[in-house]
C-alpha cells in the first residue's frame, strides 16, 4: 500500500444538515496529516466534469452551523452506467486522487462502491442522510436535525389540534425507512406512528382513535411516514374522517426537513466521522464506510449499508400505547 498523498471529498445524492461539518473535519485532519485536498462539487456528476475547487483549512472556516453542503450535490445518472464510471475513474487519475470520501446515503455509497470495481484508488463513505437509513451505523449525519425541525412543527400543530380538538396528520420524509417518523413519534408525544416498516392496519387505527375520544382526550397526531400508505397523509385524512366522522387534516412536511442549521449531535457526528475517515484512510481502509455502533467509531464494508437491515428497538412499541393513553 502506497501513502495517500492527495485526497478528494464529494457530498452526494440527498443533502443533509451537517455534511458541511464532515468536509471541514476531512479537510482539516487531511491537512494537518500533509495531505493536498480539493472538493468535487455536485456529487459524481463534478468528477464527471472534472469540476472541482481546491480546498485549504480556511475553505471550511464557518460552515460548521451551515446546512446543506458548501460543495452542492446532485444525482447523477451517466454513473449509473459503467462508462460514466470509468469516466470518473480516469479523472480522478489524470488529477491524481488516492482517496475518495463521498458523504451520502445508501444510494451514494452503492455508487462508490461500483466505482472501486474500475478505479484502484481507495474509496471511503460517510452516511450523510437526514433518514437514517444506512446499514452499519446507529445514527447518520442529519437525522437528529431532521427530527428537531419536525418536531417544531409538530408542537404548533398540537396547539392548534389541542384548541380544535382535531385530529392532525403530519407527514414527515421517509419512503421505505420509518426512522424520522419513529423518532418525531415518540418526541412529539405522537398517538399515532405508521411507518412503511410496519403493515398500516386501519380497522386498528379507527378503533384506538375512537377510545382516545372516549377518555376525553382532545387532539390525536398521527405521524405519518411517506411511504407508509398509498397517498399519503392527503388520501389517510380522507379515509379516516370518512370512518370516524372526526375533523381529520392533513400536513405534508416536505423539503423543510432537510434545512437548518446542524443540531449539536449532527455536527457531533459529523466531525467525528470526518476525522476518523481520514484516520481511517491513512491506514489503508478502503470499500468501507465510516459509522457509529454504540457509540464506537467503526468501519464497515460498503455493501452492509445497503443490506443490513436495521430493527427498531421493540421496546419502543411496547412502551407507545403506555405513553399515549
Ligand atoms: P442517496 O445517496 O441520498 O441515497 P441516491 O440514491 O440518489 O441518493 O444516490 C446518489 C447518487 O449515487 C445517484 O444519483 C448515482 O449517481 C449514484 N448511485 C446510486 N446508486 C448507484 C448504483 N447502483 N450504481 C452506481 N451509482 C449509483
């Protein structure tokens, strides 16, 4: 194994507060190893592009509290083919890039993992994504940020459901993961959780709402993850005030969930995982992605973020009709 001399960062596929925190840690520790630095912007499509900017200790000054990424991102769709990937390849050659990080979701990773099968550089990923959903680790970058900015919203709407007596369903990002509507759930005081995980019984849905009435109880919140039913909160507002007869409105989240300033755990995370990646990378790691497992700093192959599937804690369903009676 040869010393990395020049390294390259992307942030890639969906933002997430706090990926910023991760390219300045990588660029920092990169720096303060001797390392040369630059940044690809827009994810593969900028090393497709050969469109980059060369990075220093002070590209990163005051983007720890930044959302989004200073870098840009983007999904790119000439690298779902393999010529797009070997394109990729002989430009991170010509510019003589040892190691790439690439900061994104399991989709990004699955990329960086398919660009190691042309390219003989090493390949490091960091899970960036607001959804949680990447194998072999507990927590990624940006969920905890997701989960506050939902949660704000959520307590406005149970002021006003409270004053209506309304029933209220908010739903929050996560087509086949249910982590954000699981955490938001259960922080928020929800009465409800239905996640894509778990099969959405509605005869179970109208039974618990109609007792929650009848033990006087004004407002009920139902959190609803985005693919946990067909049509999402729209069409599930319809159909449940159609079986109760109760007011039943909607809220569709949307995009605000990816803003905002990184919460202390996210940029915690972040800036962990950053040096660590280069830490990681200094001793030859390579195909793997850097992650957090109790708390520990490890690495996995890149293949477990996409196939592990990681269970809910069932305690957490045990304890959610205790806590909403
Ligand atoms: P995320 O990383 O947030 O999950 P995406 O799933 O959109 O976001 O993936 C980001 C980018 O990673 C895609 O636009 C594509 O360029 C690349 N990518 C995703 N899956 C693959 C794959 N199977 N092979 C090659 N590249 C991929």
């Amino acid at each position: 194994m040869s010393t990395p001399h020049k390294v390259a960062i992307i942030t890639s596929g969906g933002d997430s507060p706090g990926m910023n925190g991760a390219i300045r840690a990588i660029v920092r520790t990169a720096i303060y190893h001797g390392l040369e630095v630059i940044g690809f912007k827009y994810g593969y499509q900028g090393i497709l592009d050969a469109n980059y900017v060369e990075m220093n200790a002070r590209s990163v000054s005051g983007i720890l509290q930044r959302g989004g990424t200073i870098l840009g991102t983007s999904r790119c769709k000439a690298f779902l083919q393999e010529s797009g990937r070997k394109q990729a390849a002989a430009n991170l050659d010509e510019l003589g890039i040892d190691v790439l990080f690439v900061i994104g979701g399991n989709g990004s990773m699955r990329g960086a993992h398919e660009l190691l099968k042309v390219w003989d550089g090493q390949v490091i990923g960091l899970p960036g994504t607001i959804d949680n959903d990447c194998g072999g680790t507990d927590f990624t970058i940006g969920y905890f940020t997701a989960l506050d900015t939902a949660l704000e919203s959520i307590d406005k709407i149970r002021d006003t459901a409270e004053a209506f007596d309304r029933v209220f369903l908010v739903e929050v990002m996560g087509r086949k993961a249910g982590d954000i509507a699981l955490g938001v759930g259960i922080t928020g005081g929800a009465e409800e959780m239905l996640l894509p995980e778990r099969p959405c019984d509605l005869d179970q849905v109208v039974e618990r709402m109609v007792l929650s009435k009848e033990r006087g109880k004004g407002s009920y919140i139902i959190v609803v993850a985005e693919g946990a039913y067909d049509g999402g909160a729209p069409r599930l507002a319809e159909e449940l005030e159609k079986r109760t007869g109760y007011a039943c409105r909607p809220v569709v989240l949307g995009h605000i969930q990816r803003g905002g300033s990184p919460v202390a755990m996210d940029r915690w995370f972040a800036t962990r995982m950053g040096a660590f990646a280069v830490k990681a990378a200094l001793q030859g790691a390579n195909g793997v992605m850097v992650g957090i497992e109790k708390n520990e700093l490890v690495t996995n192959p890149l293949e477990k973020t996409w196939q592990e599937n990681k269970s809910f804690d069932p305690f957490i369903f045990e304890i959610q009709p205790m806590l909403s009676i």
